[in-house]
C-alpha cells in the first residue's frame, strides 16, 4: 500500500495523477464498489442503433437474397415458356418442346447441383423447370401452326397425367407444399385443356384426393385453400363448355350424373378439416377452407342444376342437403365446431329452401318454408348454436315479408307463421341453457312476430265487422296461454292486442261497423277490459298479502 510511483522522465503532476487514480482504485476494490455503469440513454442509443442496422441488413437480405431470387427465376422461367411458345413455322412440330425439355432439364440440373450451398434458389429453381417442364408439354398440342398431339387421343391426355404425375412425386419427395400445389394446378390446367366428362370428373376427384391426403399427411392446410377454389373453378368452366378455350358459353346437359360430382368434392374438401390431427383446434385456415368449400361448391352446384337439370332441381337439392347437414353433423360430432357446422348446416337448410320452393307451388311453399324453420330451430338446439338461431329468425322474416308482397288472397297460411313463431320461441325457452343464450332477445323477436302475424291474418280471414271481436279472442288466447305456461309476456301480449283493439273500434268501428256489430263488439271489449282490470287488481293483491315473489322467465 505505501507503494510509490516510478521515476521517470515525465511530468511530476501526470505521475502524481496516476498514482492518485491508482490508489482510489485500490480502495473501491476492496470496499466492494464497482466501476460507474455506462449512462442509461448511451446504452439505449447503442441499443437501438444495433437493432436499426440489424433490421436494415436483414431486409436488404430477403429483397436480395429471397425476392430477386423469386423474380428473376419466374422473369427466367417466363422467358423460356414465351420461347418455346413462339410459332417456328421452319421447325418440325415437336421440336419447340424439345427445346423446352432441355432448359427443363437444365433448370433440374441447376437446382440439383445448388441443392446445398443455396438451398432457396435451388427450390425455386425446381419450381420454375416444373413449370417449364409442364408448358413445354402443353406445347405440343397448342400454340403451334400444327399440334402434334391432340387432347381427344388417348396417347395425349396420358403424356399430360404422366407429367403432371411426376411434378406431384417430385413435390411430395422434397416435402415442399408450393411444389405439389404447383403440380396440382397443372391436372386442374389439364383438366381443363381437355375438356371431355370422361377425363375432367374423375381428374377433378383425383387431384382433390390429393390435395386433401397431402394437407392431412404433412400437414398442409393451406393447399385446401388451392384446391377447393381450383377444384371448383375447373367444374364451372367445363360445365360452362371451356369459355376459355374458345368455345360457346352455355351450361352442359350430360352427364346426368356431374352435378353429383360437386358434392362429392364438397366431401372430399371437408374430409381436410375433419381428419386433421389436433381437431380440437378451430383455426383461420380451417374456418377459410369451410367457407371456401361451402360458398363455391353450392354455388357452382346451384348454377349448374339450375341451367343444365331443371327437372331434377328439387332432387339434386334435397341431396345437397342432406350432404351439407350431414358434414355439420360430423363436424360437430368429431370436434364441437362452432364455424364448420355453422357454415355446412347452413348451406344445408339453404339447399332444403331451394328444393321445397322448387317442388311446393305458391302459397303451400310458405307452410313447407315455415314448418322448416321449426326444423331448423330444433336442430341448432342440438348444435348448441346461435348463430342458426339468428340466422333462421332473418330467414323467417324474409319468408313472411315475401308472402305478405306476394300472397293476393289471406287463405289462413299467415296464421301458421304466427304458430311457428310461439313454437320457435318455447323451444328457445326450454333449451336456452343449452344455447347460452345469455337475453330475451331472439325469443322476444320470434313473440313479437307472433304478435303481428296473429291480427294481420285474422284482418284478412274474418269479415271486417268481426275483426274487434276476433283480436279480443286472441287477446283470450294469451291470457290463457299465460296461465297455461306462467309467463307474464304472454299477458303483456294479450294488454297489447286489447290496446290495439281498441284502437280499431274507435278509428274503424264508429265509422264503419253496422250499428248492431258495432254496439256488440263496444260490448264485449269493454266487458273484456273490465275483467282484465278486476283480474289484475285482485292478482297485485294477492302478491302484497303474499310477499314479493321473482318473476317466472318468459318464453
């Protein structure tokens, strides 16, 4: 410790500085102190300096290293494919797609020979001759001056199957989905470069299959949005005679059977969400794959039996329910699905709409309509869903309002939408637990419909000097049905009808009513609301003798 400087030709100060510093460094060593940490905000600065360089050096690597790569390989791959497609009147026919093959072959060769060193570029180099490969095929039965093959011989459509064929091995072997849905796109491209029923139908289920069984196996669920929407983007351009290819636009007529081929892709694309390994898992992409598969497969299947099977529509469209309800079946079985089976029973209910309204004339449509939406009600029960629950009531309504608009004559059907709307809302009430329905909201929309529909149908199906005296029975009605189901809406109902009633005899009834069955219905209602009034009086006594009591819930 009594330890002093060297001597030496410096400054004395600078050498007494220096011992001066070492000796306080002794000290703050012994004591424990360390030294004084760098300044929080230089630290910061340095911090987000790093990451601000960091980030710009990763970016200027994916746009160098990714995107150029993706660019330039498809620009390389374009090229080709616009060579090999030029006429070359002076050639033989077959010899532009040779020239395709080698470039094909050099592009494989590229890729084989990087598959280490630049892995990314050796993948999308495999895409690009894949798609070469395909285009140069192509190549030999259009865009030249004379085909070599053609699509109607049997040695053509195998050349396309077998390359299509072995683009799909070569994705699956490397474990890439862009490359089997890239493989999968030319059989749908093949398919519809063909264009004959016998070669479109069983490739469309084929390659829906395939897409279905790779998504499963690797877990890809993303290709089932490719397949799905290509699938039925094939169907609809050879049911409408490959527009594309030149051809009339008009729907086919044959085979009678090809309709069924939809659903059975509908089958196939759900079969993708249903056998996934961690079904207890609704995500995004299985909730897309049920959207895209029930939106496209019933639209394409809806245009087609509209246009092309006009005698069988009923029949094809009671079999897209049953299919569509039986899939929401199985979705909700297998793994409680809220969307899937949402979507499918759906799209199942609107089929079933489609076949009773093409098979039931006007107005007995109305009755199979209404007598449907209690199926449908008692079936979201089971689904434990209040989404239908929702859904049914706005289709309800609509089906009312377009009997109101288009019915000319009341023949009593308007009464049965009444029924249907007390029935609705008792099932709502006796299995709301099992719904969750946390308000009164869908069960007071459906007695409210009840409550418009009922004096609406008796205005029209009675004479006009009745219609005071018909609303005070159903205002009777409720009353009784509350004593019957104790629910104080149904005698909310049955104050709002005597209300209403009242309001008629004295707008109407003084003007228009004969004096006889003016004085008669005066009577009755105010004998009617003399006993309400007596009834309620005596019923709030017997309550504050009683105590207070809860209210029942309505239905």
């Amino acid at each position: 410790m009594n330890k002093t400087p060297e001597k030496n030709d410096g400054d004395p100060l600078a050498r007494r500085i220096a011992f001066l510093e070492e000796r306080v460094d002794q000290l703050e060593s012994r004591i424990g102190l360390a030294s004084p940490p760098e300044p929080v905000e230089t630290s910061v600065r340095v911090s987000e300096s790093a990451r601000s360089a960091q980030a710009e050096e990763d970016l200027e690597f994916a746009v160098g290293q990714d995107w150029f790569a993706k660019v330039g390989i498809v620009v390389l791959t374009l090229g080709a494919g616009f060579t090999v497609s030029l006429p070359f009147a002076r050639l033989p026919a077959g010899m532009p797609s040779l020239i395709g093959f080698v470039l094909a072959g050099a592009l494989f060769a590229l890729a084989r020979f990087w598959r280490q060193s630049f892995e990314l570029v050796s993948g999308y180099l495999r895409g690009g001759a894949m798609a070469l490969l395909y285009f140069s095929v192509l190549r030999l039965f259009f865009f030249g001056p004379q085909p070599l093959l053609s699509t109607e011989s049997l040695a053509g459509r195998g050349l396309l199957l077998l390359v299509v064929a072995f683009n799909l091995i070569l994705g699956y072997r490397r474990q890439s989905p862009a490359l089997v849905g890239l493989a999968l796109l030319m059989g749908y491209v093949s398919a519809v470069a063909v264009g004959a029923p016998e070669f479109v139908l069983p490739v469309l289920l084929v390659l829906g299959a395939a897409g279905t069984a790779a998504s499963l196996r690797h877990r890809w669920p993303s290709l089932l949005l490719l397949t799905i929407p290509a699938g039925y983007a094939t169907y609809f351009l050879w049911s409408a005679s490959d527009p594309i290819l030149g051809h009339p636009f008009h729907f086919v007529t044959s085979p009678a059977f090809s309709p069924g081929v939809v659903l059975a892709l509908v089958l196939v694309g759900a079969a993708g969400s249903l056998w996934r390994r961690q079904r207890e898992v609704e995500d995004g992409l299985t909730n897309s794959s049920a959207l895209l598969n029930c939106g496209l497969g019933y639209a394409v299947y809806f245009l087609h039996t509209l246009t092309g099977f006009p005698a069988t529509f009923a029949l094809s469209h009671l079999s897209a329910a049953i299919v569509f309800l039986g899939v929401a079946i199985l979705f909700w079985v297998r793994e409680r699905s809220r969307v899937g089976t949402f979507l499918y029973a759906m799209t199942g209910y609107m089929a079933l709409s489609m076949a009773i309204v093409k098979a039931a004339p006007v107005p007995d449509v109305y009755v199979w309509l209404s007598v449907q939406s209690v199926v449908v009600v008692a079936t979201a029960i089971w689904f434990r869903s209040r989404f239908i629950v929702v859904a049914n009531f706005l289709i309800y309504a609509v089906i009312v309002l377009a009997y109101v608009f288009v019915a000319q004559n009341e023949t009593g059907i308007s009464v049965g939408f009444g029924l249907v709307a007390l029935v609705s809302a008792r099932i709502l009430n006796w299995q709301k637990d099992r719904l969750e329905l946390k308000t009164e909201l869908m069960r007071n929309a459906y007695l409210l419909s009840a409550f418009i529909v009922f004096p609406f149908s008796l205005y029209h199906l009675v004479p006009a000097s009745y219609v005071g005296l018909a609303w005070v029975g159903l205002a009777l009605f409720y009353y009784l049905m509350n004593l019957v189901v104790r629910s104080p809406k149904f005698r909310w109902m049955g104050h709002a009808t005597l209300l209403c009633t009242t309001l008629y005899l004295v707008v109407i009834g003084t003007s228009r009513f004969e004096p006889l069955y003016r004085v008669l219905s005066f009577l009755v209602l105010g004998t009617v609301l003399l006993m309400v009034s007596l009834l309620v009086t005596r019923l709030r006594k017997r309550q504050r003798s009683s105590g207070p009591k809860y209210p029942v819930p309505g239905p």
